[in-house]
C-alpha cells in the first residue's frame, strides 16, 4: 500500500481510538459531531480544491505515495482521512478539556 | 502577490467561519487558553507527521503559490499556518451546530 496512503489509515484508527477509548469523548456516537462532520468535508472539498487541483496546484503530490484515486477538485481521496483525524482529533481534545473544566467547578 | 496565495486561503478560512463564532454563538476564539492546547495536541503529531512526509517526498510545495519561508525541517511557514487554522474552523463548526442545535456550546 502507498505510504500516504497508509499514513492516512493509521492516524483515523488513532483518532477513533482517541475519541472512543483514550478521551472516553465519543464523538462517533453523536448525530451533532457527524452532522458537524459533514458541513466540514463539505467545505473541504472546495478549500483543499484549491489547493491540490491539477491545473495550478499548491501542494503536489508524488504519485508513487499515494492510492492516485483524486476526487471533485484532483484532491487525493486521503486527504479526506487526514482531514477526518485532525477535525476528529482536535474536537476531542477540546471536550475532554471542557469535561476537565467542568469537574474543577469552571465554565461548562 | 501568487506566494501569498496558500496563506491568503488560511486567511479565508479564518474570515469566513469568523460569524460562527460572532453572529452563530459558537465560543471558541472567546476560550483561548483551551484553544492553544487543543490546537497544540493535533498540530505537534501532524507536524512531525508532515515532517516525514516532506522528507520522504510524498508532497512538495508550489514555489509560485508559497512564499519559500520554511519554519523548519522543511516545513513551510503555510503549513504551520494550515495545523492552526483548519482545528479552528473545525472547533467553530461544531460550536456552532451546538448552538443551533440547542445543545449549548462547549
């Protein structure tokens, strides 16, 4: 398997594990995050368009690294993992430390 | 002005979710002790990870579209930039469909 590729799969099974086992957040479960979750990679599509489409891209990619699957604006599909982990991974961070807060007596 | 163009879609970003917070409720910019350390605790392991990705070579930056500024280890001052602003929009997102959700904002 390419290595971006793989890199990809890795760091959303870390995210999922964050959240459902490490944090104990359980984003996963809740219609709110995922609705969240798809307004995200809504924009996404047109923001990291931007930035890989083929014509004039900002970031190119080495073809050999990646799956060569590339969808709406020639973004590679694994962008869309990595974006999964890094929206996943950072919400979850944030409500843990909101929980945290919360236990200590400060603003919900 | 093309080597701006990869920070001036960071800006973008960051002007166009503005209102989630200001106009929709959402309150991350208002909780920035909270916000650095989320930020902080994604953005060290994608860096590291961009780290080795720019080293092995699985991505290369436009010299037309950057501005050739690089923070360190090969990585791009717009990179550093992107591991910021994207949790942000992320954070405003969420904050915000809680608001509209009634579930109040975390």
């Amino acid at each position: 398997m390419p290595e971006y590729t793989l890199a990809t799969l890795g760091a959303m099974l870390v995210a999922v594990v964050v959240d459902l086992r490490v944090l104990r957040t359980r984003l996963l479960t809740q219609r709110t995050f995922l609705l969240s979750l798809g307004i995200m990679f809504f924009f996404q599509i047109f923001v990291d368009g931007w930035l890989t489409k083929l014509s004039s891209p900002i970031v190119i990619y080495a073809a050999e690294h990646a799956s060569g699957i590339r969808v709406f604006f020639d973004s590679p599909i694994e962008d869309f993992g990595f974006g999964f982990a890094l929206i996943l991974g950072v919400c979850s961070v944030w409500d843990a430390l909101a929980a945290r807060d919360a236990r200590r007596g400060g603003r919900p | 002005m093309d080597r701006f163009q990869y920070l001036a879609v960071m800006a973008a970003c960051v002007a166009i979710t503005l209102p989630l917070e200001f106009v929709l409720g959402a309150r991350v910019w208002r909780r920035p002790g909270r916000l650095v350390r989320s930020i902080a605790a994604v953005a060290i392991p994608f860096l590291v990870w961009d780290v080795i990705a720019i080293a092995r070579g699985h991505w290369t930056f436009s010299e037309r579209y950057t501005t050739g500024w690089i923070v360190a280890a090969g990585v791009p001052v717009e990179e550093v930039t992107f591991f910021a602003v994207i949790p942000v929009c992320a954070l405003l997102t969420l904050g915000a469909v809680r608001r509209m959700r009634g579930e109040g904002s975390r």
